[in-house]
C-alpha cells in the first residue's frame, strides 16, 4: 500500500472519531460552565460538592473510567453505547478542567460590573448572563479551543473499547500489512490534519471575542 493508500484507509475511522468528538463537546461544554460558574458561586457544603465532582472527572484516567463505564455497567444491568461512553467519558474529563477556566475568568472580571448591574435593577441571574459570562467567554477561549483539541487526540483511546475509529482502523491496516513506520506516519498526519485547522479557527474566534469584549466592556 502507498501511503495515501493508508491514509485513506485510515481516515475511514474519521466518522467515529467526529462522532465522539462532538458528543463529548455536548457533555464537555455544559458541564464546564454549570461547575466552573457553581464552583465560584456556591458556598459551604454546595461547593464542596461541585469541587469533588470536578476532581473526579479530572483526577481518574480516562483509560480506566471507559473500561469502568463500557465492560462494567453492563454486568448491573446497563448497556451504553459505545460512542456515548467515549463521548461522556472524554466530554466530562475535558469539561472538568473548562470548568476551572470558566471559574478564573469569572474571578478576574472587577467587582464593579456586578455591583453596577444590581444598581441598575437586574437580578443576580441576569447579571451573570447579561455582563459576566460576554466579558469572561474571551478569557475562556484559549483554554476551550486547547481543550477541543486535546479531546479530538484523547477520542485515539476509544479504539480500546472496539470502536473503529482511526486509530481502531490504523491497528487493522498494521496487522495486514506490516510496515508500522508508514502506518503510524500516516495516523499522525491523520490527526493532524484534523487538529491544525482547528487551531487556526480557535485563533480566529479569541481574536473576533477579544474584539467584542472589548467593545462591551467600553460600553459598560
């Protein structure tokens, strides 16, 4: 096989490989905000509940908790999916460290733009979605386009669970025709390929959020 042979071979893993990525993106996202934005809020026994569900899903090796989810549940009675469980499993863990950006950057805006939004009438709620969260999303960024891209190298370890992603389909095209240098060549441009446009993406929105922040913050 040529190389563009395997790296066509390869990409035919991309569809599972974009599923779990978007999937854990719906977990990822969701769960970094409603943490990082408890975290700074709750007080007493609420936050450290928040802060211990973040550290587990921060602290235990993904590899373990798809094992945990995928070959365990099912001996209680409850089939997942391999595609959810790659998709929860890896969503939750990149959501927990959002979950600490969404905090920081809710910590470093001035106590005076929430003093101001109270003063003008507006609820707390309304103040966190209306002043917080527009000015904070820009210093997110950076770490959410990380993130996103960590999360699409992690989805390489759902082919442990047999999903037949890329990296799944890489280990079939190794075991037929043996030439391990060209094949793990071609995986690593696969992901690349994937990775590198999204990088440039993640620069053009922290630099189109940083122009709007700007402008709201001036307003303000």
């Amino acid at each position: 096989m040529t190389f563009l042979d395997v790296l066509a071979g390869i990409l035919e893993g991309f569809r599972i490989t974009a599923m779990v990525t978007v999937l854990g993106m719906a977990f990822a996202v969701p769960f970094a905000f409603l943490c990082g934005i408890g975290q700074h809020y709750a007080r007493g026994l609420p936050r450290m509940a928040v802060t211990a569900l973040i550290e587990f899903w921060r602290s235990t090796p993904v590899l373990i908790l798809l094992y945990a989810f995928y070959y365990s549940l099912p001996t209680y009675g409850i089939r997942l999916s391999g595609v959810l469980v790659g998709g929860m499993v890896l969503g939750l863990n990149i959501g927990g460290y959002g979950s600490q950006a969404v905090r920081a950057a809710l910590q470093s805006l001035a106590r005076g733009q929430v003093e101001a939004g109270l003063a003008l009438g507006l609820r707390r709620w309304q103040v966190l979605v209306l002043v917080e969260l527009p000015q904070a999303i820009g210093a997110m960024m950076p770490t959410f386009v990380n993130q996103f891209i960590q999360l699409v190298k992690g989805t390489a370890l759902v082919s442990l669970i047999t999903l037949t992603d890329m990296t799944f389909r890489a280990h079939e095209i190794s075991q037929t025709y043996y030439n391990p240098v060209k094949i793990y060549v071609a995986l690593l441009t696969s992901y690349f390929l994937i990775c590198y446009p999204a990088t440039i993406v993640g620069r053009w929105l922290e630099r189109r959020v940083a122009v709007g922040a700007g402008g709201a913050s001036h307003v303000i």
